[in-house]
C-alpha cells in the first residue's frame, strides 16, 4: 500500500516538474520569438493620420454594422469602425498577408519573421508556432472547429505547398502536401513553372445542406482550398486527402475560396474572387462568383467596369446579406447590398488587404466598446470609385521592379504599346522616361519617346509629349504630369512609341531604354500625410517586404 501511495507521489511529482519545464521553456521560446522579431517603427505614424478621412462613403440604414480588422499599410492590425475611426489596435505586431480575430479577442497571424503566432487582447505573444527550416508559412491562417491552427507553408527547396493543422501543443496532427496530387488530380499543371499550385487560401467546410442531403464531399471539416496558379478550387475530404470536388470553369488567377456559413444569404455557396489577370474574357474586369457547388453552376456574379484587382483580393458575406470585398490591388474594401449597390467604401492610401468583419458583439473585448452612433457618410468622389489599376497602363506580369535614377521603378517590358485606361475627369497622366544610366554606361544612345492618347470611342488622337533623351543630355531621365486635353474622357487608348538611334544592336539598346509604368490620377484619391509618405524604409523593412515578394512568388 505505501509502495503504491509512494509511486502515485513519485508520478505527480514528476508530472508536475515536466509541466514546469515546458511552461519555463514555452515562456523562454516565445520571448525569443518575440526578441528576434521584425519591428519597424510604422505604428509611430498612426496618431499623425486621419482614418476618418478614408471612409469614401457609408449608408448606416444598410450596411452591415460591426467593427473591420484591417492592415495598416498590410502590416500593423487594427479595428476601424463603420466611420473608420480606429478602436483599437496592436502596434507592435507585424503581420504579412493575414490576421484573424477570435472569439476570446485573441488574434491570429502570419508574423514577418515567418512565425504563425497568437497575441492576446492587449497584444501579449500566447502561442506561436513554426514550420520546418527553411519553409514559409504564406496568404492564410485560420483556426479549425476544435481550436487547432490550419496554415498554408511553402517547401523552401522546391516551392511546393502544403497544407498542416497543428494543435496547441504545436503537434502537427494533420498534412496534406500538393506535390503528391499534381498529376492524378490536376494534370493540367504547369510543370515549367517553380510554383504551380501557389495556394492562396484554405479554410473548413462549416455545416451545411449538402452535406445534411447526404453528400459526403461536403462533409463539415473538409478543406476547401483556393491554387491560384492551378486556376482551381477544391475539396479535400480530410479522412482520406482525396481531392474530392473541383471548380475551374473560367477561372482566371483566383483567391479567397469559402462556403457561405449557415445563417447567411446564400448559405452553402462556394464564393470565388476571381481575379480576371490574364484577360480572358475582358478586358481587366475583376468577378465575385457565387457557385452552387453540387451542381458547378454560377448562381450570382457581382462585376462592374470600375472593379479590378489583378491580384491578391477577398469577400465575407455579412449577416445583413450583403458582400464585402477587397478590392486590393484597385485599392478600397467595399460593402454592396444584393443588387450590387455600394452601401460602404474605404479607400485607403495603401493597398489594403483581407480585412474581415466582425459584428458589435463578436468577442467580450469589442461588446464593452462604446457604441458609435451611426454616420452618414455621402460620397466625397460624387462618382463611382474606380478602381486604380484601370487608371495604370501595365499590370505587374508586364513590367520589372527595378532601380532606376536611384528610386526604385516599375519599368514596362517592352517600353511601348497601347493600353486602354479609365482616365477620370479633371485628370492628368503622370509619366517617366530616359534613358537608364547604370546600363548605358559609356555608350552611346538616343531615344525618342511619343505619347499619344485615342478617345475609345473615336475621335482625334492627341499627342500628351514627344521628347527625345540622348546619352550626352545632363536629364538622362525625365519625369512629366501631362494634362488630359478632353475633361471626363473615360476610357481611352495610351499608345507609347519608342524609337532609338546609334551604333548599338536594337536588342542592347531595348534594355538602356526605360518608361515607367504611367498612370492616370484625378488628385482625391487619399494620400498620407507628407512626412509618412516620403519616409525612407530601414533596411530591415526592405528586406522583409522583398521577402514577402518573393514567398508570394511575386519575385522569383
């Protein structure tokens, strides 16, 4: 009997010493955590700005009240309200694509430093959690049914993703990795390409009809999962890793794939963004679609000529039966009601990012905030917003990030051609050119460019500019705000014309010519104020932010 009572003790004892170790070695790995984190001092410019101000319009009778988590300047997390007024926020996290709010106020992100961690209300580190070395975790995040952690990672030596779902104690305890359903499931992937699946986002199946119907592909808990370059979203049933439902019908370079929840106007939908990149079936025109999965079929569509996000991107269905979308690449988030009527925009001067919506009472911190009465907001634009890469004359497949006259440039590939633009009233068409000087070294060259703009729906061509740069001018590089002769042109053809002279092959003196990406601008989209604006970055915010390229398999 002692011998027993003796062991029992012996067993608690060590027990309790064990659980002591990991609390001392948990505590130790998340100051750690927290010490080797990437901090730069963005969250210093936020009591300089006026939030308020990026509220481009808001109906309080029907939009869909609550408070929305967004990324200021795509990294530092705060909660607006419907006036856009800030109600909280944590300053020193920093976020790379994605954050999610819990239902105890916890938040749950992708840090910069390549760590998926949980902060508290008050912006304490709870937990973290990290991949294999030299893996990424990328685009989402989410919490599963039983309060597991569900992320997206990225193989660091060959760029192939994979799904894993963790649990608190940081035990992988689910994966499912892409490589090994490429050629029984998509044999349409693109084997040239070193990211071919790039999954964008993946969440679980709620309860829903079909499943209740018995359809077992539907099964609550199964993943649904968006592969952007895959041009498909998918079902995995979780039990098996099958790939058991797929959508692809048309799908141009989609994002945020997910089932509207029960409750909801359309409850078990699949919503896309589909993003419209490669033009296939018009000419940059972003869609949200709204697919009956059981039967493929598209149900409801929500497109417009202002709206296009040729990447990146996102929708929420709100409680009211309206749709939120982010826009981020065209630069707002944006409420509309069942017919499409835009009942809330924001329009920040920064693309802004997955923001998410959550009601008044969704967690005990944000039901003891004060109430804010309701505000009208009438449109500050008096025109629809449109969306800013309609107003650019290239996307990002069509130019190269590179240094030129000492500021980094988005340089076209080739530097001439026609685009069509939205050019808004009262507007003017900034444009740089020259001649890139760390290429031209001591050679010889001579350069004319012509600008010319042609109303699309006919009409005289007007001429913006015609310059020509030479390798002996002071002004290798030239930079102009040209006036738009015909006030409220709308939509028009940019046609660049570019003609070199001298001794070099043409194909030499292709890569010293340079024209910077042009863009139409109205001056009453937001701006920062000018003291944030022409903020150099340190060093370390450069690197993450070419990090955060280059996991997005935006720069290889």
């Amino acid at each position: 009997m002692k011998r027993g009572v003796l062991a029992l003790s012996l067993v608690a004892v060590v027990t309790v010493v064990l659980a002591v170790l990991v609390g001392q070695r948990r505590a130790a790995d998340l100051a750690a955590v927290e010490r080797a984190a990437s901090v730069d001092d963005l969250h210093l410019e936020i009591p300089a700005l006026e939030p308020e101000t990026w509220v481009e319009r808001c109906d309080p009778n029907r939009a869909s009240r609550g408070y929305t988590l967004v990324l200021y300047r795509r990294r530092v997390p705060m909660l607006i309200d419907m006036a856009g007024r800030i109600v909280h926020l944590w300053p020193k996290v920093r976020v790379m694509g994605r954050a999610r709010l819990g239902r105890d106020g916890r938040l749950l992100v992708i840090g910069t430093d390549d760590v998926i961690k949980e902060y508290d209300w008050d912006g304490r580190l709870r937990w973290v959690h990290r991949l294999p070395e030299g893996d990424s975790p990328h685009h989402d995040v989410s919490w599963t049914a039983n309060g597991d952690v569900l992320v997206v990672g990225q193989h660091g030596g060959d760029h192939r993703d994979y799904l894993q779902i963790v649990d608190r104690r940081g035990r992988v305890v689910w994966e499912w990795r892409a490589a090994d359903h490429l050629d029984g499931d998509f044999p349409y992937w693109d084997r040239r390409s070193h990211d071919p699946t790039h999954i964008n986002s993946a969440r679980e199946l709620p309860p829903n009809r079909f499943f209740a119907a018995g359809d077992a592909r539907f099964r609550p808990g199964n993943l649904l999962v968006s592969a952007r370059n895959l041009d498909t979203v998918f079902i995995i049933d979780r039990a098996s890793g099958d790939v058991v439902w797929r959508y692809r019908h048309g799908l141009d370079r989609q994002h945020e794939a997910l089932m509207v929840p029960e409750g909801r106007l359309g409850a078990g939908l699949i919503l896309v963004f589909d993003n419209g990149l490669r033009n296939r079936y018009a000419y940059r025109r972003s869609t949200v679609l709204a697919v009956q999965p059981a039967t493929g079929e598209v149900v409801w569509r929500y497109a417009d000529p202002t709206f296009f996000s040729s990447v990146a991107g996102s929708e929420q269905p709100l409680p009211n039966g309206n749709l939120m979308i982010s826009s981020s690449q065209g630069g707002r988030v944006f409420e509309i009601t069942p017919k499409g009527e835009v009942v809330w925009q924001w329009t920040p001067p920064f693309p802004p990012m997955r923001p998410e919506r959550y009601p008044p009472a969704y967690c005990p911190q944000l039901a003891a905030l004060p109430q804010p009465k309701p505000v009208l907001v009438r449109s500050r634009l008096g025109r629809p917003f449109v969306d800013r890469e309609l107003h650019q004359f290239a996307l990002p497949e069509e130019f190269d990030v590179r240094f030129v006259a000492g500021t980094k440039r988005m340089i076209l590939d080739p530097p001439e051609g026609c685009r069509r633009l939205v050019v808004p009233p009262r507007a003017t068409i900034f444009v740089g050119y020259g001649l890139d000087r760390a290429r031209l070294g001591r050679d010889s060259l001579s350069a004319s460019f012509r600008f010319e703009l042609r109303p699309a729906g006919g009409g005289p061509a007007e001429v913006l500019l015609e310059d020509t740069v030479a390798s002996g001018d002071p002004e290798l590089w030239r930079e102009r705000w040209l006036g738009v002769p015909t006030p409220g042109l709308g939509q028009a053809d940019l046609c660049i014309d570019v003609r070199t002279q001298g001794a070099m092959p043409e194909r030499r003196a292709r890569r010293i010519v340079a024209v910077d990406n042009p863009r139409a601008d109205d001056g009453q989209s937001p701006q920062l104020p000018a003291q944030l604006e022409g903020r150099a970055l340190s060093p370390q915010e450069q690197a993450v932010r070419e990090k955060q390229l280059r996991v997005l398999g935006y720069v290889n």
